[in-house]
C-alpha cells in the first residue's frame, strides 16, 4: 500500500497540520556537511535536533530537485531527482526517515505551473509539430497579444508573459520568468505526469506538498487568467487521489489573493473537508501585521479578518511573517503600499517587484520587542504558524545580493569560518553570510544564543513550548475584542475537546511604541482567573466590569482563563524559569 509508513514516531492524526509549526528551511543555506561550500541533506539531517529542540514539528524544504536554479530551484529540470549539489535520493530517504523518527513531518514543493526551460518536456516540446501532444505540454501562439489582459508578476525584470522560442517559431506563456514555461493543463497528458510526479514523492514519505503559483494553472481568452473553474477542476483531481490513497498527508496551495478569492482553494464537498487543497497561506494577513505596527492601530489586522470567510472544518489557514520570497505588497491598496514602503523600505534597494527584500529582524531595525510581538500573534492567530529559517536567532540580510538571495544567506551556527555553515573557502561559498557588525554571524549565532537563557533564540523556544500545550493555538475559534483602544488588539481562542473541556485564552498585544491602558469586556468569564502564561503569574479576577490592563510599549500577553480552585502551583522565584503546564480546565 502507498500509504504504510517506516518506523516512525509520527502522531496518527489526519488533522496533523491544524497542530502543526512549520520550520521553512532552504537546503542551500542550512549545513554544508561535505565542505564544498552548499548546504546539502546530509548537513540538514545533522541539525534535524536542533529544528525540533526549537518546538517546531514539521520542516518545509525549499525545491531540491534538479535546476539550472536561475530561480534558485523553481525552475526544474527534472521531477524525481536531486541537485547533485544537495546529495542523492539516498540522502533524501534518510533523511524523511530520520525526521519521522524525531516526530517531524515533512513538506516539500510540487511545483506544477511551469518547468525550466531545459526540462526535457520543453525540449521535446520545442522541436516536436504544432498542434502535437509534445508540443502542447506548453502553451503556444503565434502571436504575444493573446491573453492580454494578464498582469505581469515580475515587474523588474519582465516586459511580457510571452517569449518568443526560434526553435519552436512561436511564442511560450510564462507567468514568472521567460526561462520558466508554463505547462498546459488543458493537455491531459501533463495532469498524468502531476500526478505521478506527486505519488513518486508521497510513496518515499512525504508529509505535505505546497502546490506553487497554483492560481495560474490555466488560461483563458478574455479573462485575467488567474483563479478560473477549471484550476480548481485540476486540483479536485489531485485531492481525490490524496483521499483515496494517502489520508494522511496534506496539500498546502500558494495563492497570492485575496480571502475570497483564496477559499474556494480548499473546495466544497461536504462543507467540512473539503475536495481541494487542506491549507492555503493567508497572505492579505501578513502585510496588515506590519501595517498596524507602523500605523500604531489594529485596524488594518482585524478589517482583514473580518473580510475572511469561513473555511471548511478540516481546512487551515497557513500563516507567515517572513519566508524565502520578498515581502510581498501584491495584496494591499497602493495607498497602503505606499506607506509600508516609505516605512520598511525607505532605501529603495530593499524593493523588488511589489514588495520588500528584507528578513524580519532589519525590517524592525533590531528591535526585541517589535520582533517578539509580531511573533507573538503569529503563534496565537488562527492558522499554522510557518517560521522562516534564521529569524528564531534575529538573522539579518544583505540587500546588496542579486534578487531575492539576500533573505537566503548561510544559517548562522557560531562564530567559526563562515558561521560554522561550510569549512569551504570563503569564495566558494553558495552565497556569502553576513558580516556586518549588527547582524553578522560573529554577533548574531545558535551557538551563542544557546548559552544565554535571554536570548531571541530561547525565548522562542519557550513561546513554541507554551503554544504546544494548548490545542486552542491549532484547533480553537477566534473571537475578537473590541476595546475602545485602538492601538490594543484583543482576541479570543476558545477549544472544546471530545470530552467536553473548553480551553480559553485570551490574547492581548499592543501594536503601539508607548505604554497603553485597556479595558476588555471578559463578563462571560467572570469567576475566571487569568494566568499569564509564559510566567504562570495569576491576574486578579475577572468580574461583571471590563477588566483593565496596561501593557508596556509593544507588550503583549497570552491569558489562560481557569477556575479558582483549579490554579496552577505558584512557582518560587528563580533566575531560570522552569517549563511548567498550565492544566486544561472546563
């Protein structure tokens, strides 16, 4: 059967990514364990401790697969193989054996709206007849006209989404770069390679598969090509195979749109699972993140919100800070675009395309507090929380490099040549780490920040560690506050199990740089006793009035609401806190 699993300490769960934190990891940039300069799966299985010691669960590897990598992997030149570069399909093995053993599921790209043009599909595609099988893996016209109405992606470095090919005497669609030909999906041919490109991977134990650029899969005259029924024809063909032989496993689509245009990407059925992809990312939410930081007002966070339907009940929303692409502006208004680029960006070499080309850390300018707090509602919002490699220790970047690279640099392990990436020569590396004062791997590295228990780095740990023990962070509602503070956002997150105990926890952040008061009304809990929950420290009471809080210039707090007779044991004090559960009281 293609679903049986080797040995593994994997939870039995289908609902497995609703409890999930994604660590993002670009094989390149991780370890180099052969010291040739690259990153590579051997490397990564030597830190696989390290990604679940940080209290993530599930790693997400960016494309490893065979590339001229001018789009640093997603332009594949061939399915079922591996850079040489990374290592060999042997590595790949070992290494989903080693995460499964270690609990960590595992999510790799399908990427499925186009190849590099050295794939042999476009290579055979180029020299065969017009209007042939071969030739129609892609998509041809004969003038670049057609389709007119499609916007361009990559503004910065393309002029057209047609390239004229001398060899085929014709011009291929390409929605990203003019060496990345868009498949034909309108050829039932290709939907048989997606698919058996996508059991080739699952039946060697892969977890999850994000589908990339997936709102382009088809075109049509006289639309704008982009989220058409037919896409979704597609993918309600490649979930019925997931459901039919491999219950277990999960398709994550990355839709650049709007709320409702991203739902119908987890499809219908029966209203519950679904026949379309399990996650999506919700991106309108992660610019609004940083807009009501520089805005100083929760508004921009809770209008998205409010803008976002319902989803089926075994779907979840996929969320994000910071990942391997720009920052991208695509889902805001130009108004709004604006005012984050003037804030976020004022050098102008840190935008790309429509967005921004920097990590999480220099985005707020090294501040602690800014940085824990967008943390802090990521993993408290409702969705899966995706953290990006390098930002659990403040990573900076190096908007000097081509493209996007200067988000992809070396991890940082310690103070030793090359951050303790490679052994190799400095200018063999892949890419160069950072060295400046601020950010550079001598002031900012795992090593360092291991030892000191105040670090960015085992704060996160502690925030993950707290989160893991409350289903409602995976599994719960949201419900928002709504205080006359604007510059305090307020939610709630409440958990029913089986058994019919309801975990409560109220959330609370201040988007604002001075200190602030707020009154919540909390009168359905009064009784209650909130416990901050990173410290274990009851609050007073709530009772029938609004509960007043003062936070400190960007503080927030997570609250478990318990019983009075039901607090946890009060903690002596210690210069170390210890980890210490709150119990789940009804």
């Amino acid at each position: 059967m293609a679903n049986k699993r080797a040995s593994s300490n994997l939870i039995n769960d289908p609902l497995w990514y609703k409890d999930a934190v994604i660590y993002q990891v670009h094989i390149k940039s991780f370890f180099d364990a052969n010291n040739d300069g690259i990153g590579d799966f051997p490397g990564l299985i030597s830190k696989l401790d390290y990604i679940a010691d940080l209290g993530a669960n599930t790693v997400w590897l960016l494309p490893f697969y065979p590339s001229p990598r001018r789009d640093d992997g997603y332009d594949i030149a061939d399915y079922r193989g591996v850079h040489p570069d990374y290592g060999t399909l042997a590595d790949v093995k070992r290494f989903i054996s080693e995460a499964h053993q270690r609990g960590l599921r595992v999510i790799t790209e399908l990427v499925i709206n186009h190849t590099s043009d050295q794939h042999p599909w476009f290579q055979k595609a180029r020299h065969a007849k017009a209007g042939s099988t071969a030739r129609d893996y892609y998509v041809w016209s004969d003038s670049d006209q057609k389709y007119a109405g499609t916007r361009i992606i990559f503004l910065d470095t393309e002029t057209s989404n047609w390239t004229w090919d001398p060899v085929a005497g014709q011009y291929f669609w390409h929605r990203f770069y003019a060496h990345q030909p868009d498949l034909n999906f309108d050829n039932p041919q290709v939907i048989k390679e997606v698919l058996s490109v996508m059991r080739y991977w699952l039946d060697m134990g892969i977890d999850g598969l994000r589908l990339d650029a997936v709102p382009y899969l088809i075109e049509r005259d006289g639309t704008n090509n982009e989220n058409l029924p037919e896409t979704h024809q597609i993918l309600k063909q490649i979930r019925a195979e997931i459901d039919a032989n491999y219950p277990d496993r999960m398709l994550l689509a990355e839709a650049n749109q709007w709320p409702e245009d991203t739902r119908p990407y987890f499809g219908d059925s029966d209203g519950i699972k679904g026949d379309e992809c399990h996650m999506a990312f919700h991106f309108p939410l992660m610019p609004r993140l940083y807009l009501a930081l520089a805005q100083e007002d929760r508004l921009p966070i809770t209008d998205i919100l409010r803008r976002t339907p319902p989803i089926p009940a075994h779907c979840q929303w996929a969320i994000f800070l910071r990942n391997h692409d720009e920052l991208t502006l695509e889902m805001v208004t130009d108004k709004e675009r604006e005012a984050l680029w003037n804030y976020y960006a004022p050098d102008r070499r840190a935008r790309i395309n429509l967005g921004i080309r920097r990590r999480l850390a220099p985005l707020m300018e090294g501040d602690r507090r800014r940085i824990e707090l967008l943390n802090s509602v990521l993993l408290s919002m409702r969705g899966t929380p995706t953290l990006y490699y390098g930002d659990e220790i403040g990573m900076g970047d190096n908007i000097d490099l081509n493209d996007r690279d200067g988000v992809r640099t070396p991890m940082q392990w310690s103070i030793d040549l090359n951050g303790g990436f490679s052994r190799a020569n400095p200018a063999s590396l892949v890419l160069a780490p950072i060295t400046d004062p601020l950010y550079g791997y001598q002031a900012v590295n795992v090593e360092a920040q291991a030892l000191d228990p105040h670090s960015l780095l085992n704060w996160t740990r502690r925030l993950l560690a707290v989160r893991k023990q409350q289903k409602a962070f995976g599994r719960g509602s949201l419900n928002m506050l709504s205080p006359r503070n604007r510059r305090v956002l307020a939610y709630v997150r409440e958990f029913t199990d089986a058994l019919g105990n309801t975990q409560t926890i109220v959330c609370v952040a201040n988007v604002s740089r001075s200190a602030q008061t707020v009154e919540l009304d909390l009168s359905t809990w009064a009784g209650r006793v909130p416990v901050e929950m990173l410290s274990t420290h009851p609050f007073p009471p709530i009772g029938p009035l609004p509960y007043s809080l003062t936070l400190a210039p960007y503080g927030f707090y997570w609250f478990l609401l318990v019983s009075e007779n039901a607090m946890p044991d009060h903690p002596p004090q210690a210069d170390r806190l210890p980890q210490q559960e709150l119990s789940v009281i009804s």
